[in-house]
C-alpha cells in the first residue's frame, strides 16, 4: 500500500527566512505526490503535484517541491516565508490501486511563520 | 468557478437524530469524494463516485453511514443514528476525470458535533 509520512508535527520559522515542510512516500511503482494546504476553518487547497517530468514543481502562492527518487521524498519550500503562510500542509500519494483515483494523505504538519 | 459547495457549514445535533450533509460538485467533474478529518485519525476518504454511481465505499465506517448521489450536481452523506464519535469535519472533493494524475478540488467542509 502507499503512504506518505511528515515527520515534523510543527514548523517554526522567521518571515522571510526560506521554509522546508518534509515529506517521505513509500509507493510500489511509479509516485504521484500532491501537496495541499488547510487554513482554519477552510478546506484543503491544492498547491502542487508530481506526476513525471522535472524533479522540481512550481506551484501556488511561490510553493515549489522537490522531487527526489533517491531519497522518496518530496520536500515542500520557498524561499522567503510570509506570515501569510502559516496554516496546515498535507502532502499526499495516489493510491495505484483501483484506478488511482484514491489519495493517502500524511498526518500534516503545522506552519508557524512568526515575525 | 463556485468551486465544491458544501452545506450546511457547521451542525450541531444530538445522539440519535439523523444528519444529512450536502455537496454540490465543481460542474463538469465526473469524480466526487468523501472524506471525514479528525484528530485522532487524520483525513479518511469515506466513499467515492464515478459518474453519479459509488465505486468504492471500503471507507464508510458503518452501515449508520450511507451516501447518494442522484445527479451530477448533487450528493448526500447520511448519518443515521448519529453517535457523538461520529464528531468531525466532513469534505467534499471532486475531480475532473479521475486517474493517477488528476487533482481533487475540496469544499470547505462541514464541522458536525454530535452531543
């Protein structure tokens, strides 16, 4: 089966500094990764997506992630965090079984973005 | 585009009463989804459709949980007895055509507390 892990509940850092939200995947095959965002009270937003191709996905709101095959993972980063950002991140993987239209989503991991 | 609708936002009911959420998909998205968030067990998709017909309902909790989707415009998610473990927020997503690389769009979910 396919999952993905966060392995950091919370992240802390300064307005302006660069900001990393990690993730790891376990898949059988090729991974389809995602990557959304939840402010309180609001549904999840998507910010990105893997499917093939370059190793590094541009996405919303100055998001981008990398891709790294070597690793399994797919770090979540940008280069000058705003207070704005602070919310939850979930990164997620397809699930290749029935058709793939299934989405395993990590446990999620808390962005503070303090002044 | 509205975007996925859901309703009603929040619901607050007590054991025992019958609780129906509501969600009108993105037009042209043959794809919708179910999921319930809670702290204990994170994002669980509950039910999918393909097409307004259930295709994998492995993730319904229990037969108290039933779900319908009458029409490309229109699914229900129906609890019945509600239980207060049954407190949670529950989304709506939905996608274009399925697959490995589509992207599910949420609603911005409703928050049920059953007392």
């Amino acid at each position: 089966a396919q999952s993905v892990a966060q392995p950091e509940d919370q992240v802390n850092v300064a307005e302006g500094n660069p900001l990393t939200v990690k993730c790891t995947y376990s898949v059988s095959g090729n991974p389809y990764l995602f990557w959304y965002v939840q402010y309180p009270n609001r549904g999840l937003q998507f910010l990105l997506k893997y499917i093939t191709g370059d190793n590094l996905v541009k996405g919303s709101y100055g998001f981008e992630a990398e891709f790294n095959k070597s690793q399994t993972s797919f770090h979540l980063k940008k280069p000058s965090a705003l207070v704005s950002d602070s919310a939850l991140y979930f990164c997620a993987v397809r699930d290749m079984e029935g058709g793939g239209n299934k989405l395993t989503f990590g446990t999620g991991t808390q962005l503070k973005v303090e002044l | 585009d509205a975007g996925v609708i859901q309703s009603p936002r929040h619901e607050v009911t007590e054991m025992g009463q019958e609780v129906t959420l509501r969600c009108k998909p993105i037009s042209g998205h043959d794809y919708l989804f179910w999921y319930r968030q809670t702290m204990m067990r994170g994002l669980e998709l509950l039910i999918y459709f393909n097409n307004n017909v259930p295709i994998d309902d492995s993730g319904m909790p229990e037969d108290r949980f039933s779900a319908k989707m009458p029409n490309a415009s229109f699914s229900t998610l129906k609890i019945q007895p509600s239980e207060p473990r049954d407190s949670a927020v529950y989304f709506c997503a939905s996608s274009r055509q399925g697959g490995f690389g589509d992207t599910q769009y949420f609603g911005p979910g409703t928050r049920l507390t059953v007392l």
